[in-house]
C-alpha cells in the first residue's frame, strides 16, 4: 500500500501555487493518491475567508482559549477522531519503510497516513472505521525485518496526548455474565457499554447469539478511572408504572496496569524499576523492561487473552462509532 504524506499547507491568504492534482496526474499518467484526491478537494471548492480566533494579551504572553468541543471538532477535521498511536522498538525500520510495513501488520483495508510523532512513536489516521476498531485491538504485535523481530505498541490517540508519556487510555474488552438475552440488541447492549466506557466493537459470539449467558464489548476507557463493577438497570412497564431494578455485573477481561511513577502501560508502582532502584540507564534497557512488563502482564492478568484477540481480530463484527473516540 502507497502511503503519502500530506503536503504543507500554506500560509492564510498566501496565494496557491499548487497544481491540481488531477491535471498533473493525468500529464504524468499516474492514478490519484488519497492525499491528492483531498487536495483536489480542498483546492476546487469554495474559498471561504477563514475567521480566526482573537487572542489577548495576559503577562505579556499572547494567549488564545479554545474549548472541549472546539478541539474534538478540529480533532475531527485533521481525520484524528480515528487515529492511534503506534510505539516501536528502538532500531526498527525507518519511517518509509514503516508505511510499507504498519498497514500490512495490521490488515489495513482502506487509506492511512503515517507521520512521526515523536521518537519511536508513529501516529497513523485511519480513513476506515473497522480499521480503527481492528488496529487498536491489537495492543502490541511482531514483525520481522533483516532478520531481526521487533515490537509495537498500539495506543488510542486521545486530545492532549503527551507523547512523553504513555496514554492511561486503552481498548479493553468487559463482559455481562447473565444480562437478559433482549438486551443483546444493539442499541441496548452498546447504551449500557457506554456506561463503562466507549463501546467500539460487540464480539462475533454475542452478534451471532451463540453465547447467551454472557454479552461481551470492547470500550475504549481510562485505566486510572475508578471502574464500575455493577451498573443498575431500570424495566418500566408503562401500563401499570411498575418499576422492576436489576444490577448488572460488569467484568474487565485482562485490565493493563498503569505507573504513576513512569508513566507507562504494563506495570504499576509496586514492579516499578525506578520505585525499586533500578532505574533503566540506557534507551534500550527500559524498552526491554517496557516488553518484559508486558509479557508479565499477559500472563498474570488474561491467560494471554489480549494476545488472543489480537489473532482473532479478523473476526470482529465492527459497530458504528459510540458518542466520541477523541477524548482522554
């Protein structure tokens, strides 16, 4: 898969000097790349005058407010509300290589783009909802190049992402042992996900009903978040006004750990290498402790569960996006 990266846009109310995209791949003879056909958009469309932000001066320092939603609604436009962070190993492929390599790993089906965010930290936008869900399920993978295997790391991409530090984010799949077979609907069964979390995806054996004693969803939440093991539901019969309550458990399938110390997946304040006075001296040691921390992890916490469904991701029955899949 051809992956480009967009080029850099010019300066407000700088004149364009870019050909059209179409005109200059059909002089050339070559077929559109995503990216170009976006340009070809942006540049055949309407010009509108783009009204900015004011900004005021406190302590000197020129100072701009923007909101929550503002940002979720710039997130959306920079193709960011289906987007994730992949970390890598130290000496693995170089970037261009990496675009070659990324999609395939994981399957990709549609169009991405692939930048550098920061050191060993790749960010990839997903124009392709079931991708998204089939990336971001797959925590960490192999893949071997030269002869050498390497790691990565697949992190949601949440606003005010600090790529210093490691997301607390994370993709985790719950279950609801014994809930009343009608609310494996989905609308039902994805509004009470949402109480936990943001439901992405509803598992094969509970879309085709071959497991009724328990519904099983994927939500992206926040591991340092208080995790509600009970969630009460409400039947009203609207003829009689009778309200009958029932509290459903929820259950965490394979929960990462997350360092306060660190700031890093996989382990907590109790094994970490710093609070235990082994603090990593060199880059490579505290990847190989960031990889020995998660195999730890797979085995103490999911018989190896997350690695599993990383194999049978594949057999996702993917669900329309929940409320919002930007936030932190």
């Amino acid at each position: 898969m051809d992956v480009v990266v967009s080029p850099q846009l010019q300066a407000v109310g700088e004149p364009s000097k870019i050909i059209p995209p179409i005109l200059n791949n059909s002089i050339n003879n070559k077929p559109n790349s995503y990216a170009a056909s976006l340009i070809h958009k942006q540049t055949t469309g309407q010009v509108t005058k783009t009204i900015l932000k004011p900004n005021e001066v406190v302590h000197g320092i020129p100072t701009l407010q923007f909101t929550m939603e503002e940002r979720e609604d710039f997130a959306r436009e920079e193709g960011l509300h289906q987007a994730i962070v992949v970390k890598v190993s130290p000496n693995a492929p170089q970037l261009q290589e990496l675009r070659t390599i990324l999609p395939k790993q994981f399957g990709v089906k549609g169009h991405c783009l692939i930048g550098l965010l920061a050191q060993r930290q790749i960010l990839v936008r997903l124009d392709q909802y079931e991708d998204f869900v089939i990336c971001i399920s797959r925590s960490y993978s192999y893949f071997s190049k030269k002869g050498k295997e390497h790691q990565v790391r697949v992190f949601p991409w949440t606003i005010g992402y600090n790529p210093k530090e490691e997301t607390s984010m994370a993709a985790v799949w719950i279950s609801f042992p014994s809930l009343p077979p009608e609310l494996f609907a989905r609308h039902a069964l994805m509004s009470i996900a949402e109480a936990v979390g943001n439901p992405i995806a509803i598992d094969k054996a509970t879309q085709l009903r071959s497991r009724p004693s328990t519904a099983r969803v994927k939500v992206i939440l926040n591991i340092l978040d208080k995790h509600q093991e009970q969630i009460r539901l409400k039947y009203v019969d609207g003829g009689t006004g009778k309200i009958v309550e029932q509290l459903q458990q929820v259950t965490y399938d394979n929960l990462p750990l997350y360092c306060n110390q660190c700031k890093h997946q996989g382990h907590d304040e109790y094994t970490c290498r710093i609070l235990l006075g082994k603090e990593p001296v060199t880059h490579d040691e505290q990847v190989e402790y960031e990889m020995d921390a998660t195999g730890v992890m797979e085995k103490l916490q999911g018989d190896a569960r997350d690695y599993l469904n990383s194999k049978r991701a594949s057999q996702l029955l993917i669900e329309g996006p929940g409320k919002n899949t930007i936030s932190g």
